[in-house]
C-alpha cells in the first residue's frame, strides 16, 4: 500500500511539473521579458519597457475604448440572457427548444466567422442589408456601419450571451418559488416581485455572468481585429498585437510589459468569478415540498415575445452560416436576387484550394486538430486520474494549475510563448502551435474527464479485483468503458478548438505554420471576401465531421456498441 502511494505521488509531481511548464513557464517569460530590453537582450534588467508603455498618451484613448467596448457588451449579453432565462423558465412562451439552440449552437460557430458573418452583412460599402435598404428606400447612404464601437459590441454581446445563459437559466430555475408566492400574496405584482425578490436572490447568478463576460470580452480578439481595426477603434487586443506584429520597430518588451497588468487583471476576475460561482450555490433554496416553479402568463405577448426569440435564434444561429454560403457562390456583394443566383458559381471555392497557402493551412489545421486533440486528450486523462482519483499530495495544486489557463487572455498568453521558444529550434514551428494549444485549452479535456471519473465508483474496481480481475483487466472491462463518453466530448471539445483558434494563432504562427483562421484573417485583411467565406464553410464543415466522427467511435467503443452498429 505504501509502495502504491508513493508511486502515486510520484506521478502527481511529475503531472505538476508538466503542467507547471504549460501553464506556468510562458506566463514567467512574460514577466522576465516585460523586465527585459528586448528579444535580442534577454535577461538585462529594465523598467524601461513599463515606463514606456504607461507614459504612452495613446494608451489612455485605448483604456477607455476598452472598457467601453467590455462594459457594453457584457451589459448587453447579460441583460439579453436574464430576459431570454426568465421567459424560458418563468412565463408560457411556447416552443420553448428554441432555448436550448440559443445556448448551445452559437458556441459551435467560431468567433472569426461569426465577425466576418457580420461585415458581410453591415458592412458601409457593401454590406447585404446595407445594400438591400438602400436600393429599397433610395437611401445614399449606408444606414448601418458595423465597423464601430457599436457594431463590435453587438457582434460581441451575441457571442457571450449563450454562456451568460448557461449562468442565469439554471439559477433561476432552481430557488423555492413560494418566496415570489408570498410576495404576490402581500400585494406585489410581477414587477415588483422581480425587482425586489428574484433579481435579489439572483444576485450571485448574475455578477458571476458579468464577471466572466468581463474576461472573455477583455480576451477577445476576433471582434476587435475584425470590426475594429477598420473603424480605428483599438482595444488592448488589437494594440498589444500591433505593437508585435506590424512597423519597422516592434516592441515585445512594451508588449510583455502591457500583458503582465491584462493578466493580473484577468487572474483576479477569474477568482472572484468562482467565489461568486460557489456563493451561487450556496443562494440555492431547497424546500421540503415537492413544487414547480410558477408560469407567468403572458397573455397576449406570448407571440410575440416568441416572434422575437425565434428571430433572435435565425440571427445567431442560422444567419452567419447562411451568409458565408450565399458570399462563397456569387461573384461580388449582391443582394439576393434571380440575378444573383443566376451568377453563382464555384470560382471562389477553386480560387481558394488552388491557393498553396491555403491548401497548407488546411493541412496544419487538420493535423493540430487531430493531433492535438489526442495529445492533449492523453494528458488530460493523467490529470483527471490523479485529481479525481488519487489521494496524493499535491492534487490539489494540480487541479490549480490545469485550470489556471482560463484566466489567459490568448493574445497576451501568445507572447508568453513567443518569448519562451524565440530562442528554441521550435519557434514559429507547428511544434510551437501545438504545445501553446494544450496549454490554453487544456481544461477543455480534464473537465468532462474529470466528471466521467466520478462516475467509476470505487466499489466497482473492488468487486472486479475480488472476483480475481487483475488491475489490467479491471481497467479494460471496467474502467475504460465507463471512461468512453467523457473522452469523446473530451477530444470533441478540443479539436473542435484547435481547429478554429486565432488569437494564439496570429502570435506564433509564421510562414510555413499558418493555419485556416489565420489564413481566413488575411482573406478578411485583403477584402477577398469569396474566397473567405468558402474557407470558413470548410472550417464548419470539418468541425461537424470531426464530431459525427468522434461520436460515431464513441458509440461503438461502448459496451454493446460494436454489435449494436
């Protein structure tokens, strides 16, 4: 029993020091390159970088824009999911599936397509309904400009509001309803009753959404690159990576020393973001009767509160794959017409695969994808053992630093990286992309790993040995097979990620490395919006079948499954 446990922890180090190198070593680099004169000067101690990057008077114009541009939208995807939580779980509105698409389907789109979705459509020069209104109405003018602070926080909002779903939903379905009972019973109506009752036991519910849609958005660089670098509004996503990526002169120790305040910034809103999560827990009532929650009836808003959902759901949901399909076929903006569809053709999709850039970016992508996800599968199911299943020391500090990784805005965690392999043979290599991937996304895999884990009750490994299976078999027939579900949403989860991710990729990706986002960027760049969006359907495509076919492996995996195919 001793040897066993000292084997154990033997593994848990060696799991924390892996781990450590991921998560740990490129936030390190950061802040020893922040303190650094240059890539080239590693390692000369300097303040000069942090004196340079706060004395900059550009810095307070993009502060400002910044906070605007999380605040909005976090506002914005906040209130839009506590409305579309309250008629799902509190009111009569009908089909109410078309919840469930809202919360779960827009996270399947990435970021960069959805943007681009947008610019297609609201675009001043030639953006479909732009276009479609103003030949409808005479107009001169573009009535819309998404290349705004507006539009960047519109386009945002629908991107956060799922996850912000997820948050309030749930806690709103689960306190008693007798406390809004009794409210009603002293006079309050629903009204009321929301704003002095519900809202109040939602406190926690709430601020926790808040919280981590002020992390995402403060994280985002889709948005911003997309919509706010042609409108000249710079948040500090946009600014860090200029500072990296474009003049004569860029600057990685101003950069470092800039991502150094954005991380802490971060880390901090992560860890009041699970106190709230947990103090959300805590605000859960639990009566001793059996009850259901009360049905606000909304009479003759029932329609069209249901009209406004079902066109919310088209134009998160439907809309960005629909436009990307209809720009890939015609030759040029056109609104949809007889004409337009008399002019589709194939010539953006062949522009596109003749393209060697493309072609390679395609390549990397899928190997990444595929790769990646098994790799960072692999390590996953190490940690989710040792977390979940060992007693060992240091289990806890594991945990800790597997998911540290959440609170990594990507561009600044990308210049971490950058500074930990300038000076390796493996810098700007696939190898580089690859191992920054795992890192980041990391707890995509030990989480749903972790819960299947859960599942093995340690009394079904006992009664296997005690009927004489040994630890081999035991893990064969027992274990693994319990294990099935939680890996396939595990690789699911991560190579759907790796196959869409920008921010990590527009850092350390070079000439030889690019990958499809960031080939889907320079198209964007270059106005080549054809040839864009068939890329993008082909990114949408291969995630689908990445995971039809890992379910598909999934099912027959399973105890039965083989004979049931």
């Amino acid at each position: 029993m001793a040897v066993a446990r000292r084997s154990t922890s033997s593994a848990t180090l060696v799991l924390i020091v892996v781990v450590g190198l991921l998560t740990v070593a490129p936030v390190a680099m950061l802040a020893f390159g922040s303190f650094s004169a240059g890539l080239d000067r590693f390692g000369e101690f300097t303040l000069a970088k942090y004196v340079a990057a706060y004395s900059d008077p550009a810095l307070l114009r993009v502060a400002l824009d910044t906070a605007v541009f999380v605040l909005g939208s976090t506002l914005f995807s906040t209130l839009l999911a506590l409305v579309l939580a309250y008629l799902n779980t509190r009111t009569d509105i009908p089909f109410k599936f078309l919840f469930n698409v809202l919360a779960i389907v827009p996270m399947m789109i990435p970021h960069l397509l959805f943007s681009v979705s947008w610019a297609l459509l609201l675009n001043p020069s030639n953006g479909l309904i732009n276009v479609a209104l103003m030949q409808a109405f005479g107009l001169e003018q573009a009535p819309f400009d998404v290349y705004s602070m507006g539009g960047m926080i519109l386009v945002e909002g629908l991107l956060n509001m799922p996850i912000a779903y997820l948050i309030l939903a749930p806690a709103m379905a689960s306190f008693d309803v007798s406390l809004e009972e009794s409210s009603r019973v002293f006079g309050a109506g629903v009204w009321r009753t929301l704003v002095r009752v519900t809202l109040p036991v939602l406190r926690p519910a709430i601020l926790a959404a808040l919280v981590l849609g002020v992390v995402r958005t403060l994280a985002s660089y889709a948005v911003p690159r997309v919509l706010g670098m042609p409108g000249r509004v710079e948040v500090l996503a946009t600014w860090l990576y200029e500072m990296i990526a474009t003049g004569f002169d860029p600057d990685y120790g101003q950069a470092a020393a800039l991502g150094m305040s954005a991380l802490a910034i971060s880390v901090a809103l992560i860890v009041v973001y699970r106190r709230l999560t947990a103090e959300t827990e805590r605000f859960v009532t639990v009566s001793g009767r059996g009850w259901r929650a009360s049905t606000v009836a909304l009479g003759r808003w029932r329609w069209p509160l249901f009209a406004a959902v079902a066109l919310l759901s088209f134009v998160v949901v439907v809309l960005p794959v629909a436009v990307l399909l209809y720009t890939s076929f015609v030759p040029y903006a056109m609104v949809p017409s007889a004409e337009a569809f008399a002019q589709m053709s194939w010539r953006h999709w062949i522009e596109a695969f003749e393209d060697p850039i493309s072609r390679l970016a395609l390549r990397n992508s899928l190997f990444l994808a595929v790769v990646g996800a098994t790799v960072g599968v692999a390590l996953s199911l190490f940690i989710a053992y040792a977390t979940v299943k060992s007693r060992s020391r240091g289990a806890g500090l594991l945990e800790a630093l597997t998911f540290l990784s959440f609170s990594f805005p990507g561009i600044v965690i990308g210049i971490g990286f950058m500074w930990l392999f300038v000076q390796t043979p493996i810098y700007a290599t696939l190898t580089a992309l690859l191992i920054g991937y795992v890192a980041t996304y990391l707890p995509y895999g030990v989480r749903p790993l972790a819960s299947a884990f859960v599942q093995v009750h340690p009394h079904l490994e006992e009664s296997s040995r005690v009927a004489g299976a040994g630890a081999a078999t035991t893990m064969r027939r027992i274990v693994v097979p319990l294990l099935v579900p939680g890996v396939v949403s595990a690789w699911i989860l991560m190579a759907t990620m790796f196959l869409r991710e920008l921010t990590l990729s527009v850092v350390l990706s070079r000439p030889g490395s690019e990958v499809l986002a960031t080939q889907i960027l320079a198209f964007a760049d270059d106005g080549l919006w054809g040839k864009l969006s068939a890329l993008g359907i082909v990114m949408i495509a291969i995630s689908t079948g990445l995971v039809v076919l890992a379910a598909t492996v999934g099912a027959r995996l399973r105890p039965g499954g083989a004979a049931a195919g």
